[in-house]
C-alpha cells in the first residue's frame, strides 16, 4: 500500500502485489498523487530507498509544489505513520471473516 495523508485525508491511495521499490513508489508519485495536489503545497518523505529525491523534486517542481525530506528515521515527524497504525489495525480486525486481503485493505480505507 502507499498513499499520502493531506490535513487528515488519505490522498492517492494505491495497493499493488509485491515490495516498493523507486520505480513503482515514482509511478505512484506521478499518475496518482500529483495529479492530486495543488501548486504550492510541500509533500514530506522519509529516508524510505525508493524516495529518490531528485526524481520526486523534479516532478513536484513541474507542479509548484516542493519537496520536505525528513531527517533519517523520524517517524514521530512523519503524520502518515499513524495512518498506517490505523490500517494495519483495520485489517487485523477483519481476520475472522470471509474477505480477501485485498477486500480488508479497501475496507480498512473506506472505514477512515
């Protein structure tokens, strides 16, 4: 999974098969979250591999939009790690019932 989290909205939610890596995170970036922001607002990122700054900067720039970089492993500065909290929990409450994982992620996001 990866979206964003925008003034306590889930932007862009995506879920895929497999691991994160910078091509899928930079598809991501560029079909579904920009086409979601406004000029002028900052997206933060984390020290994450697949954050490939200058590729995400160029593309925020084409936009007007900026790029927030957080220092190495700070998840108490990054908002969205209560997001993820909050789904992880949403699923593993669905464990006794007849949904497929991905039925659990849908309904862990439509549950916000």
């Amino acid at each position: 999974m990866v979206a964003a989290w925008c003034q306590g909205e889930v932007l862009a939610p995506w879920t895929f098969t497999g691991s994160c890596d910078a091509s899928l995170f930079e598809v991501w970036f560029q079909t579904q979250l920009l086409p979601n922001l406004k000029p002028g607002q900052v997206v933060i990122l984390d020290n994450a591999t697949f954050h490939r700054k200058h590729v995400l900067t160029q593309m925020l720039q084409e936009v007007g939009c900026s790029l927030l970089p957080l220092p190495a492993y700070s998840p108490d500065f990054n908002p969205i790690e209560s997001l993820w909290h909050q789904i992880k929990h949403r699923i593993r409450h669905h464990v006794g019932d007849t949904l497929n994982f991905w039925d659990k992620v849908d309904a862990a996001f439509c549950s916000l």
